[in-house]
C-alpha cells in the first residue's frame, strides 16, 4: 500500500481536502508506529472495495520544535506528533538522539511517566488514552496543548481553555483530526531505583523462597508485613511504588509472579544498572517453546503441568536490582524483541475499588476453564484517573487487567483466547484499551461506560463532518451513525 508522508500542516491539509472532495468515498488514516492492533489503525478486510483509503505517515513530522522553561523546576516542550517517544527499533529513522524523552533529558527535564515501551509516536501514544503503571504519575497530566487537522482541513489549537473540545480531542484514536502538534509541561529529570522480585504466589510469605510477599487475593497480613494487592499498587510510601507492574503466570505447577516496583529519585545516588530483560538467544528459545506448547494437545491440568516444567526457565524465584534514568528505566520492555516474540494484547481496565474482587474473579476463571491459562503470561498493572473524555481511566483509577496472547501460535486465535477475559470480567464494566483487541459486542457498551460520550460523539460530527475518518471497525466500536 502507498503511505503519504507529508511534510508540512498544509500538505495535511491538501490531503484532507481532497478526500472530501474525492468522487469516490475515501477514509484517511495515520499510521504510527504499529504497536497497535491493525484494525485500530486499519484493516483491508474492514473497508468495502468501493472506498478508497489515503494512508498518513507523519515520520517527516517529528522533532522538538519549541522548548521553553518556565522556572527552575519546570519547562514546556512542543512536539510534532510524528515523534517517536524512544527509539523505534523497526524504523530506520528513529534514533535515539532524536527521540522526545531523550531530548527532554539532556534539556535537564522528564515527562512524570512512560509506557512499558516507548516506541510509539507521541500521537499515537495520545490518541488511544495509553498510560504508564502508577496511581501517582500520569503522562496525560502534562498534555497542555493539542494541535490537530480536523476534517474539512481546519487548524485547532486546543488548550485547557477551550475545555471541551481539548477533553474530547486527548484519546480521540484519529477521529476528530490529524494531531501534528502536542505540549507538554514538563518536570526535573529524575532517577528511578527498584526491584524485581519473582515468587510463588501462594502461599504468603516475606521469603519469596517460600512464597508471595503480596497478597494477591485477600486483605493482606499486618503481622508479616505483606500488603494486599490494592495497598501495594496504592500505597507508594510505604512500598516505594511509585510505579509498577505484576506479570502473573498462572499455569497449573508453575502458579508464580514477577513483581516489578520502582520509585523516583532526585538524584543519582548509585551506578546505571538497567532492568535486564531475557537475552535475544532466551527469547528465541521463548519462542520456540510457545510454540510448541501450542500445538500439543493435552487436556487441561496435563497440559498446565508440561508447560510449568518448560516455563519455569523463564521465571527464576529470585531477586533483581536496578537504577536507572527515567527515560530507560520506565519503559522496562524496550528490549523484549517484537520480532522474535510478537503478542497481541487486550487490556481492560476496572475501577481500582474492584482490584481484589477482580483477582478473586480471575483465579476462579483459571481453576474452572484451564484452558483460559494459556501458554504466556497476565500483566497487571495501574493507571491514574484521565481528565480526558474517552480515556478507559476518564474519572476514575483503574486496575489494568493485560492478558497476553503470541502470535506465533499454530493453533487458535487472539480473540478464541481473550473471550475468557472478556466473559469472566464484563460484571465489572471495563473499559477497553483503545490500540487493543476489542469483543466485536464492545460498541454496544460503550455509550453506557463513558458518561460524556454524547459530548464526544457531538463534538467528532462537528470536527468531521463528512467521516473522513471513521473505518467500518470505529463505526462498530463507537456506534457512530453512518451519515449516507
């Protein structure tokens, strides 16, 4: 497929303007850096032949145009929305040097959070509401200003003062206009320090030899100073939890947690010792063994066993160390290889109140479907409550429920496996990741879990009036009324 790579607003604006007023019906859509699920950003089988598709690259869009501090502590940055937040290892223009957060670094300044990886483009990143791990930092708390392109061609500097129209553009997923400018205000660089630590999960224990020094699905234990799970995502004072993330394997024999916690720090007090992720050679050996577990076709506890035999390579009970800066330290996946392990994602996010019902829930999902285990991992993690409209966290903090699924499995499908989460956990009401996999029924949801989608919907037909925007699958998912 061709992709557009405009280098300027007003070849953007050319762009829109012709697909409006194109014979045929055309879509136009941004691609960023592809970390989200294709039929997010698009989907051939998704657009009917009659409709032709204008695709946007915004990789000639990127860079720091302003920097400006504002006190000593304190500054704000305007970026082009094309700009990758790190490097983006499968784009050949993406460095390090010119990546935003190691700009802002070597200003002297920090955004208050990063993603788990930061590949994406800061548009990207914006536009599906994604978020760090912490009920502490938020990187949405920082956007200050959005510049977007809506769809009759019209430039909007949005700001806090234009209250609405700034709510609904900050996890807009491409719908309302082309973002190409963000604002960020920004803090003091920092440091990161932290710990890793995988255990049993059962039983309770302040030696993760013998089990978990957190519990997982009850009240906690004062006497051992073992946190429940909601004190320890919550509680950064006592926990140093300012940012973390649990990734849950919960295979029959094998039944362990890694959890990962780090604070902010002013100031260096210690050498650079980055998170160390598997070695490229273990994360080959990963591959191979998903794979095979796969395709073999045991039932349930049998199958559960065989895979804690071979997974628990890649789970040792121990402990890890590190410090870092902020910029390399947060995205602690960055050196997980797409390539070698690619995986696909839904995320669903629920009220924090609900965090141990919720794990209570998932444990009975994994005794009574033991197929539901899977082959891989469940990540669970945190955001801070988003002022923006559409944003899974809009009002309220959440627990992030993160199941993973390989791709490069034989047999079955993403959705055949995320069903089992989307079943057991639809009484609580999540909301889903925007940039991940969806149930097809998730459109009838949604005017009932945000409450200002009306708000939303109004504001999207004023700023894209011909739906130049909106793919089949956005039809779906947002039940946005088709204007023919």
């Amino acid at each position: 497929m061709k992709i557009l790579k405009p280098k300027s607003e007003n070849e953007i604006q050319d762009i829109i303007k012709d697909a409006v007023n194109a014979a045929t019906p055309t879509i136009v859509r941004v691609i960023g850096s592809n970390h989200s699920w294709s039929r997010a950003i698009f989907d051939a089988k998704d657009i009917p032949k009659t409709t032709n598709v204008k695709f946007i690259s915004l990789t000639n869009l990127r860079g720091v145009e302003k920097f400006e501090p504002t006190s000593e502590q304190t500054a704000t940055v305007t970026v082009w929305a094309g700009t990758n937040i790190g490097k983006d290892p499968r784009d050949k223009d993406s460095t390090l040097e010119n990546s935003l957060t190691y700009q802002l670094d070597q200003h002297g300044y920090s955004l208050p959070d990063t993603g788990g990886i930061s590949h994406q483009t800061v548009g990207g990143f914006l536009s599906t509401g994604s978020a760090g791990g912490s009920l502490v930092h938020s990187i949405d708390e920082a956007v200050i200003g959005i510049r977007l392109i809506d769809g009759t061609g019209t430039i909007h500097d949005l700001t806090e003062k234009d209250n609405d129209k700034f709510l609904a553009a900050g996890v807009s997923m491409g719908l309302l206009g082309i973002i190409t400018k963000v604002t960020f205000k920004l803090q003091k660089k920092f440091y990161i320090t932290g710990i890793q630590t995988i255990s049993p999960i059962k039983p309770l224990s302040r030696d993760i030899n013998v089990g978990c020094p957190i519990d997982f699905f009850g009240i906690g234990d004062k006497d051992q100073g073992i946190p429940s799970i909601s004190e320890f995502f919550s509680n950064n004072r006592d926990y140093d939890t300012d940012y973390s993330r649990i990734l849950w394997w919960p295979q029959d024999g094998l039944d362990r947690v890694s959890i990962w916690k780090a604070k902010k720090i002013s100031d260096n007090n210690g050498p650079i010792d980055h998170f160390k992720q598997p070695s490229i050679f273990i994360q080959f050996f990963g591959k191979v063994i998903l794979a095979f577990l796969n395709v073999i076709e045991f039932p349930g506890k049998i199958y559960n066993k065989i895979a804690a035999f071979l997974l628990k390579n890649f789970s040792e009970i121990g402990v890890e160390y590190f410090q870092d800066r902020w910029w390399n330290g947060l995205p602690m996946d960055n050196d997980i290889c797409d390539q070698i392990l690619p995986v696909a994602f839904t995320e669903l996010w629920i009220s924090f109140d609900k965090t141990k019902d919720v794990m209570n829930k998932l444990q009975e999902l994994f005794t009574n479907e033991p197929k539901s285990v899977g082959n891989f991992i469940t990540e669970i993690y945190t955001a801070k409550k988003s002022r923006f409209w559409l944003s899974p966290a809009y009002e309220r903090d959440v627990i992030r429920i993160d199941p993973f699924y390989f791709l490069g499995n034989l047999r079955g499908t993403p959705e055949d496996h995320f069903r089992f989460y989307w079943n057991a956990l639809k009484e609580y009401n999540f909301r889903c990741h925007w940039g991940k996999y969806t149930p097809d029924e998730y459109g009838n949801e949604v005017p009932g879990l945000f409450s200002k989608y009306e708000n939303w919907m109004a504001i999207r037909q004023e700023m894209d009036p011909h739906q130049i925007f909106v793919t089949p699958y956005w039809r779906s998912r947002l039940t946005i009324p088709n204007i023919n």
